[in-house]
C-alpha cells in the first residue's frame, strides 16, 4: 500500500475523501489504473476501514473513482 496523495479527482462523497485513509492514497497506482486490486490487498484494505465498511469507490475487487453512475438506484447516492 502507498502513503501517496490522491491523483485524480473522486466522484465519490465519502468520509475519507480529501485524507490520508482515502483509497487513492492507500492502494498503489497500478491498482487505481487497472481498477482492480487483488484479494489479499481487499483482506488488508478492509482490516484498515474496519470497524466501517469499504469506501464506496470499492466493490469487490473493482476499484472506480468515476462516482455514481446515473439510474444507479438510491444506495449510489446515498454512499
């Protein structure tokens, strides 16, 4: 995991947009480019947002700054 500072703007509103625990600061930037991470990087991300669930730019394994998508239902934008 890196200590970097978020590259690209996030679509997402999230407790940890703009800080250190954002994801874009945590996962490295071969994961935030292939928009995956791997299972093991999941287990480890979710002990560090633990007892909180996930930030809302990961599902599963797929990790995607782009925000809600449009029609996404009520659950996207309340996140």
């Amino acid at each position: 995991m890196s200590a970097s500072t978020p590259t690209q703007a996030c679509a997402w509103r999230c407790p940890w947009q703009g800080t250190a625990m954002c994801a874009q600061c945590l996962l490295n930037s071969q994961a935030l480019a292939d928009g995956r991470v791997t299972l093991g990087v999941l287990c480890g991300v979710k002990h560090l947002y633990k007892p909180h669930g996930l930030p809302p730019c990961i599902k599963g394994t797929v990790v995607d700054m782009s925000g809600p998508r449009a029609g996404a239902g009520r659950e996207a934008v309340a996140a």
